[in-house]
C-alpha cells in the first residue's frame, strides 16, 4: 500500500484510516481462525480489530518493516488478553478437563521417563486428535513469553519459552535445553517473521548454529548478525505478549 496512506492514517486521517484497516481486516481472519470453534468469531473479530486500530495508529514506515509483520502481534495480543482475562468463563468445560489432564500427563512421564512426551503420543493417549489437543491447551494457558538471558557469560541473548510461571507448567514444550517441542504461538511468531531475521532465529535456536555460522551463510558480520537477533527475539516477544 501507499507509505503516504500509512503516514496519513497514523496522524488521524479519518479516510486514510480507514481504507488502511479494510484492507488489512484478512489479518484479523488469519489470526483468529486458531481459535475456530472455541470462542464466537464475531465476538474475537471485534477483538482483533482493536488491535488493528492500534498497529494503524502506532506503524511508522520508516520502521523498514512490513505492516502486517508489525500489526499480527498487536492484534493477537489483544485476542491473548481477551482470553486471558475472560475467556475462563468462555472455554468450554470439556477443553478445560483436556488441557488438565494432558498437563499433568505430561508431567507424570517426564517424571517418569526423564522425557517430554510429544503432542501427537499425549493426544493419542488421550484418544483425541491433535489440532483438539492444541485447541485446548491454546485456549485454556497463559501466554507465551521470551525473556532475554546471559548464556555463558556472554552477550548473546537466549530464547526460552515459559507457559504460566514455570517451567512445570507444560514440559511437553520443552527439551532438555529449554526449546520450544511444541509452540503454535511461536511457529506462527516466527514465521512471520522477514528475511533474514527468521533465517537467524531458525539457525540459532532450532538449528543450533553460532553467530558465526549464520553470518557466513548470509554473508554478513557477525556484529550484524548479533543486531539482527536482537531485533528478531524483540519482535517475537512483541509477537507473544502482544507488546506494542
């Protein structure tokens, strides 16, 4: 779309603002059809446009950054607060009692075992399908969150996921070094993502690649590199909060 159309809407233009956010009310679809069948769409839509209006009000182009890529965080984060806040009342009781028990059956076989079970061994000893099981846990968990860690003394920052306040929480997402196994919000994070910050945060935490692997690669410094992943695990954060 028109930068100027942007620029305009941001300041208030009534016209402007509107025709910025009837053409992008397909990302308020993409991010709500997760939720299909647990909450009302009509109600989520409404949600979701609020989160809309606030990207609308809020992108600059000179961030050098897709619109839609700025916009889906603060729309999904609008529908998380949603949820988080009300949606104790909405879940229904079936998904409630599903997404408990998967929990702590994922607790007992880690304690068990020493192994996170998958989602696909947890749903089918559940004798339910997958996309029921992540329904459930979607709806029903606290949000997703990034946090920023020192690993080994250095710099570098770490991804770490944490659903509710700790680790315990639901070890089914999780390896032994503290990835994600299992993250619709996180998948969907990062590919959303541009190029190359998703090709850094692929290499770095689910490839296990260096800085210095991944800067060959891209053929960049790895000063760069180490920019650009901090720019990405914000975005992401941004994405799984739904910080503006």
């Amino acid at each position: 779309m028109d930068m100027d159309l942007f620029e305009r809407a941001r300041k208030g233009d009534p016209e402007a603002r509107e025709r910025v956010f009837k053409a992008n009310t397909g990302l308020i679809g993409a991010c709500i059809r997760r939720y299909a069948g647990l909450i009302d769409k009509e109600d989520l839509f409404q949600i979701g446009a609020i989160g809309l209006l606030k990207a609308i009000d809020r992108f600059d182009p000179k961030y050098g950054t897709a619109f839609s890529t700025y916009a889906v965080p603060l729309i999904l984060g609008e529908i998380r607060r949603y949820l988080r806040d009300d949606g104790a009342v909405k879940v229904s009781r079936r998904l409630r009692e599903l997404a408990l028990a998967a929990r702590r059956m994922s607790s007992a076989r880690e304690a068990d075992t020493g192994k996170a079970p998958s989602m696909e061994e947890l749903a089918r000893e559940l004798g339910v399908e997958v996309d029921l099981l992540c329904q459930a846990l979607e709806a029903t968990r606290q949000v997703l969150y990034l946090e920023d860690q020192r690993a080994g003394g250095g710099a570098e920052a770490s991804l770490t996921g944490v659903v509710g306040s700790a680790r315990d929480a639901w070890p089914a997402w999780y390896t032994g070094g503290g990835q994600f196994l299992e993250s619709l919000d996180l998948r969907d994070a990062v590919s959303g993502l541009d190029s190359p910050l998703r090709d850094i945060i692929e290499g770095r935490f689910f490839q296990g690649k260096t800085q210095q692997e991944i800067a060959k690669e891209l053929r960049l410094s790895q000063a760069q590199v180490s920019r650009l992943e901090k720019r990405a695990l914000l975005l992401l954060r941004q994405a799984l909060l739904g910080e503006g």
